[in-house]
C-alpha cells in the first residue's frame, strides 16, 4: 500500500543524519529549516519525556537530543508544555490518519473495525516511546493535555457510525463511550506495565469487546478465534 503519511514522532532519532542541517552558500529557506527543526524536536521530545517522564524532562534535555539550540526551540513553541501538545497532537493525527485509511479500505464495518483497531496496537506497539508519551505521561502534562485527550477519545466515535443496531432496540446512552473508554484503558495498562509489544496481541479481544455491543456475543465470538493480530507498519509506511 502506497501511503505517504508522516511517521509517528518518536518512530525516528531526534538526531537523525537524514534530516542534518548542512551550513554552507547552499542555505535552505528559513521555512524548510524550521519544519525540519520541528520535526526533530518532535522525535526529541518523545524519546526524552518516555526516558525521564514528562515532569523531569527539560528544554534543555530535548533541545539537546534534537541538536536543535533553545533559540530555535522558543521560536516555534512557547515552552515544554506547548512542545508536548503540538507533538500530541501531530502524532495522534497521524494515528488517526491511517485508522481512517484502514477502516475506509474494508467493504464492511465489522472488517474495518478491526483493521482500524489492528493499525492502532501495531503502530503503538511500533514505536513505544510515542505510547508511553501519548497514553501515560500525557496525565502529568497538565489540564490542556487532558482536554486533548477527551477530544481525541470523542473522535474515535467516527469508526461506530456505521455500525449495525441491535435488534433488541437502540443504544444505551453512552454506550460507544464507554466502549472507546475501555479499549483505551486496557492499552494504558500494556504501556504503563512497559508491555508495549504485547499491543497486537491485544487484537481479537479488543474486537470481541468492540464488536459484542453491536453484532451480539454470538456474532463477535469468532473474533477470539478467527483472526490472529499482524503488524501493518510496513505497508503503513511503504
């Protein structure tokens, strides 16, 4: 699959030689070089809070593992908590990107249920310091943090839209929150407890939980057993 979405951030060093400003009369345009810096200090930003944690992580820690100068940082974001939301929110659009691209590639809702849910525990599981920045450390970084978080959570209501009803009548209030609630609780405990890669594993239960609300127990079942997890990043990025 050809797909020429960013990876997440964190998927790369902040020091990457690909991505090295090289000084000489060829100077790139100051807009190429602050989107280079900015990526950089994405990938720094991420590895840094998931090694020190976000209170510990300093500017100076993530100028350094960007080899970007503080300057350059204070020019594109107002301080540590701006960085950490900027990069958030790039990272999570990434993610949502390719759910979209995944859920829309399937003819039905039940098979791109679970390829949006398999994309999201193999890129998670793909690149560990971005899940522990994005689902852990985001509850030290402040009351904006979490807000974005809540609004990344009501976004996810989008992949239930075409999901069947039950014939035992509508909805419970709530129910679809409560569903993205508890898939998004039982990956916080894989990346606090540091079982990142068990992530994949994660994919015929999660659809079983998922689906059982709108197919019935019946009908879900054969998630547990009919489908074993993949990893998708090398088509995602490729």
């Amino acid at each position: 699959m050809t797909n020429t979405i960013d990876p997440l951030p964190g998927a790369r060093t902040g020091r990457d030689p690909a991505r090295a400003i090289k000084r000489g009369p060829r100077t790139l345009p100051p807009e190429v070089v602050a989107a280079t810096q900015r990526e950089r200090l994405y990938d720094a930003l991420v590895h840094t809070v998931a090694e020190k944690g976000y209170t510990n992580a300093r500017v100076s820690d993530i100028c350094a593992a960007a080899g970007v100068t503080r300057p350059a940082f204070y020019a594109l974001f107002a301080g540590k908590e701006d960085a950490f939301l900027d990069t958030y929110r790039f990272g999570t659009g990434v993610l949502l990107r390719l759910m979209d691209d995944a859920f829309e590639s399937e003819t039905d809702w039940r098979t791109g249920a679970r390829a949006a849910l398999r994309v999201l525990l193999s890129l998670l599981a793909s690149v560990p310091a971005f899940a522990t920045m994005a689902i852990v450390e985001i509850d030290a970084a402040g009351p904006e943090a979490r807000r974005e978080r809540a609004e990344l959570l009501g976004r996810f209501a989008r992949f239930f839209e075409a999901a069947p009803h039950p014939a035992s009548g509508p909805l419970p209030e709530g129910l679809i929150d409560t569903v993205v609630g508890g898939v998004y609780s039982t990956i916080y405990r894989y990346v606090s407890d540091g079982h990142v890669d068990r992530l994949p594993g994660l994919l015929p239960m999660l659809s079983y939980f998922t689906m059982a609300p709108f197919l019935g127990r019946e009908g879900a079942a054969t998630e547990l057993t009919e489908h074993s997890p993949r990893s998708d990043t090398d088509e995602v990025f490729h």
